[in-house]
C-alpha cells in the first residue's frame, strides 16, 4: 500500500466551509468524513457508510441463492 493518504491539497474551492474531520476507517474506501455530516461511528472509528462498517468489520456482501 503506501497510498493510504492523499492530503496533497488539490485545491477544491466548492467545499472549503467543509472541514473534515478525518477519513473514512475502511481502508479500501478513505473518503473524507466531514463535522456536521451525518456517518457511521463505530468503537470511536468513523466510517463514510454502513457498508465501509459492514466491510470493516469483516462482512462481505453476497447474493443469497
Ligand atoms: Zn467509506
């Protein structure tokens, strides 16, 4: 890995009001978690959605046959 962090500040001026708070936990995923959003909190870890939890925490969706 080793690309785990992009804070190279590509500038994005729409979101600057945003401040973010840190990055989704789920490695694979890594999207930023803003205050004020609504995102998954789990044993103080944030994640950007329940699947990145679900994923996180070792749940693999699958299509039931
Ligand atoms: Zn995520």
């Amino acid at each position: 890995m080793g690309l785990d962090r992009f804070e190279y500040g590509f500038p994005d001026p729409q979101e600057e009001d945003l401040k973010e708070l840190c990055a989704c936990t789920y490695e694979w995923c890594n999207n930023p978690i803003y205050f004020g959003e609504i995102n998954w909190q789990f044993d103080g870890e944030w994640f950007c959605s329940s699947a990145c939890l679900a994923k996180y925490l070792g749940a693999t969706e699958y299509e039931a046959f």
